[in-house]
C-alpha cells in the first residue's frame, strides 16, 4: 500500500456510498482501508505515517525501500501523508458519528493533528518534504502537504473535531508558508513552487530531499486550492454578497 493510494480509493468509495448508494459497504469499506494503514504505517508511536507498506508473500518480488522485518518504508513523506490527512477529514465529515467505525477515524486524526502542530515549522509555518526530520539541515518546507495540513487541520476545526484556540494558529502559519510560495507571473496567473511532482516510495532520506522540484506540480495546486479556499472561505462569501 501506498499512503497517497488510500486517498485515491476511499475518496471514490465515499463519494460513490454518499451520491450513488450501498453506503453501507462504501463506508465501513473506506473505514477499514483507512484504519489497516493506520496499524500498519505509523512510525513508531508518532501519530505520522510513512509513504509505503510491503506485504511479503509475493514470490520474488521484493520493494528495496521495505524495511526486511516490518516492511515499512523509512520515512514521512509530507505530501503523501497530505493525502492522508485529506481522506481523513472527508470521511469524518461524510460516515455518520453512529457508524462503529467513526471514533477509529477520530482517534487517528486527532493523533495526527497533534503530531502535525508538534511537527510544524516554526519559522515558515509550513512542513518539511520528510515531516519529522525537521533537525535536519537538507530538509526543506514543501507546499503541498503543507497545504493539505492546513486544509485538514482547519477542517477539522469547522467539524468540531479540533478547538479552535488550539489549532488556528496552527491554520494560521500554514497558510502564511503555503501563499509565500506562490507567485503571480507575468502573465498574471499564479505559479507554485518547492513542490515534487509523482514522487514514488523513495529507498531513503536522502532521496526524498533530492528528488527534483517542479514548478506547478498538480499536487500543489490541488492543495493550494483546497487550502486557501477553506482558509479564505468566510471572506469570500462576505465579499460576494
């Protein structure tokens, strides 16, 4: 399992239980896809999650980056636990608080915030490319998953999940990183900068911090959007009135 693949299932699976039907299947199926990489993923006791999981048991094949007794690749890959912190959110705000699987989802994301505020940059306000390696000279902040935490995080604020004197200024710097790193052209539209795009489970820390920038990486702009969208929402509606 890839980390950012639990989003790309669960999102369909939620939407489609929620628009289409057989939500009982689509929910506890999402539920139980979020929750397996949750026991399996976490790195150490941390409440963050690393990019992959190998399952051995299929012959020859063999992932270098999985560690040979867990299985687990090495490290937290902002980006990818962006998407994470995504679905998250979304199947909070989608499964019924009733459904049996709700609190599993609820702990998870409670853990994860608070280990996102713990780990959140305090100059830039944004999170690093391997979130927990902060110490770490080479490290550097990257846009998208700092826009997905800040998404998720202030989501979790208008669900009620979080407390807002808690976490706002948590929103708050998110949001500060994620707008100095995009710039208007001379074009007049904006470009995104010091993001990654199609970053594949990478063997080791230093592959992560090397692996090449992309100007616009659809990545970022999805974050981007979803982050400044949800920060800037009650401005937005009071100004369209």
């Amino acid at each position: 399992m890839w980390i950012d693949g639990v989003f790309m299932g669960q999102m369909f699976l939620l939407r489609y239980g929620r628009s289409i039907g057989e939500r009982n299947y689509a929910y506890d199926e999402a539920i139980r896809q979020i929750v397996a990489y949750a026991q399996r993923g976490e790195q150490g006791n941390s409440g963050l999650y690393v990019h992959g999981i190998y399952e051995p048991g299929h012959g020859d094949r063999e992932c270098k980056w999985a560690d040979p007794q867990t299985g687990k690749s090495s490290e937290v890959w902002g980006e990818g636990l962006g998407w994470y912190a995504l679905i998250l959110v979304e199947a909070l705000e989608t499964i019924p608080t009733k459904n049996k699987g709700y609190n599993q989802l609820k702990d998870i994301y409670l853990r994860l915030a608070a280990a996102l505020k713990k780990h959140q940059d305090p100059k830039t306000g944004g999170w690093y490319q391997v979130v927990d390696r902060g110490d770490k000279e080479d490290n550097w902040i990257e846009t998208s998953g700092s826009a997905m935490f800040t998404y998720a995080i202030q989501q979790g604020i208008n669900l009620g999940i979080l407390a807002k004197k808690e976490y706002e200024q948590v929103v708050a710097d998110g949001y500060t990183s994620i707008t100095n790193h995009a710039k208007v052209n001379n074009r007049g539209l904006v470009d995104i900068y010091e993001a990654c795009d199609g970053v594949g489970v990478q063997e080791n820390y230093a592959k992560y911090i090397n692996y090449k920038t992309s100007l616009n990486a659809k990545e970022a702009f999805v974050g981007f959007v979803w982050a400044t969208e949800i920060v800037e929402r009650t401005t937005l509606s009071t100004s369209a009135r």
